[in-house]
C-alpha cells in the first residue's frame, strides 16, 4: 500500500486568526487603530461570528484589545512595557551577534549583505513596508547564523509583543537614517568578525529603536484618546 501524506485542514477560525495576526504584524493594521468588523467581514467574506472569535483569540494573545461597547482596536505597547522588553531584547542580539561572529558560514554573510542590499534600496524608494520586512529578515538571518536554538527561540518570543509597531510605526526621517546608519555598522562588524563592535552596535542599534517606538507611541497615544 502506497504511504499516503496526512491532509492538513485549517478550521475557518484559524486562518481568520492568521491573516488578521499577519495585518496587524505587517502593519496593515496599525497600533491603536480601531478594528472595523464591517470591513474585514468583506475583506475575508465571513460573517460577523467567525470574526469575533478571532477577535477573542488574539485578544488573549495580547495584540489586540476588546473595548466594552466600542469594538477592538489593535494594542499598543505601553511605556512601562518599552522599558521593561527592549532592554531584555537589545540583551538577546548583543549575544546574537556575538555568536555570530564566531559561527557565521561565507553563504550566511552572503545572504545578510544581499538583504541589506535589498534593504538600503527599499529605504532609498522610501518603501516603508519592505524595508521593516528585510530589516526583520537580517536580524534572524544573524541569530541563525549564531546557531543557538534556544536563544532564538527566546528572542521570537519577545519580538512577536514588540513586532507590529517595532517595524511599523512612523518614523522621523532622522531616526530612520540614523537607523540605516546601524545597520551600515551591524554589516561592517559582521563581515570583519568583530564581535565585540558588533555587540555594542546591535545593544545601541534597539535602544535607539526603542526612543523612536517611545516616540511614536505618545504621539499614536494622543491620536487615539481624541479620537475616543
């Protein structure tokens, strides 16, 4: 008898949860906007009852918030938040690129400076959307390169509370230069294996990150209380 694959079937509910956790990442769906169930019903053509179960499913998880006769809207990250993750996270890739530095392969970098390359091009095109998208992409790209399973593991989950305005959130054109900045460096120290530098750029380059989110949640923070 032949061997026969099992068929892998996602429940509506599921990849109505998917999606809606991928717009929310993708910023699609920015922190603290208001979640209209009228045009997501027509955007994923469901009714209104399969959408609410995904709106209780990722209010458990946190990314977005149930107001009592208002809707949802998408969570922001508080300040006490900020304070507390980004410190834990800048931690993660300093060790991140530490290792790195040591266990890199020629195809890993190879890959990481194509990404930048990608990258500067995006930020060149001012294509906001594909350059967070890259930019996530190099930050993985160095803790598989650092081999260390349980300390990417630890770091995705902590990226996943910060994800959706980390990447997304509107930046001043000095802060974004001045992360593109960064990265020039991040690259630099990687490809001379300089860990050292590379710890102290990558630590530098979320506290930076972190003063930019902290920026633009007051300013997203004011948008939305007037707004209620």
């Amino acid at each position: 008898m032949a061997d026969v694959r099992p068929i892998r079937r996602k429940t509506l509910h599921s990849e109505i949860v998917d999606h809606l956790r991928g717009m929310i990442v993708d910023g699609q769906l920015e922190p603290g906007a208001k979640i209209s169930e009228r045009d997501l019903c027509l955007l994923f053509d469901i009714s209104r009852t399969p959408l609410r179960e995904a709106l209780k499913a990722l209010a458990a998880e946190g990314m977005i918030e149930l107001l009592p006769q208002r809707g949802a809207r998408v969570v922001m990250i508080s300040d006490e938040e900020l304070h507390e993750l980004f410190p834990i996270i800048a931690s993660l890739e300093a060790l991140a690129g530490e290792l790195a530095c040591e266990t890199i392969s020629p195809e890993q970098l190879a890959n990481i400076q194509a990404l930048h390359v990608a990258m500067i091009a995006a930020y060149e095109r001012a294509e906001r959307l594909e350059y967070s998208r890259l930019n996530r992409l190099i930050h993985f790209a160095i803790f598989e390169a650092a081999q260390n399973t349980s300390l990417t593991t630890l770091y995705g989950n902590l990226e996943l509370k910060i994800r959706n305005i980390r990447h997304t959130v509107r930046q001043r054109p000095q802060d974004w230069r001045q992360a593109v900045d960064d990265h020039e460096n991040i690259i630099s120290a990687l490809a001379a294996r300089d860990k050292i530098r590379l710890s102290e750029v990558m630590r530098r380059h979320v506290m930076n990150t972190a003063e930019m989110v902290r920026h633009s949640v007051k300013d997203l923070g004011e948008v939305v209380v007037s707004d209620i």
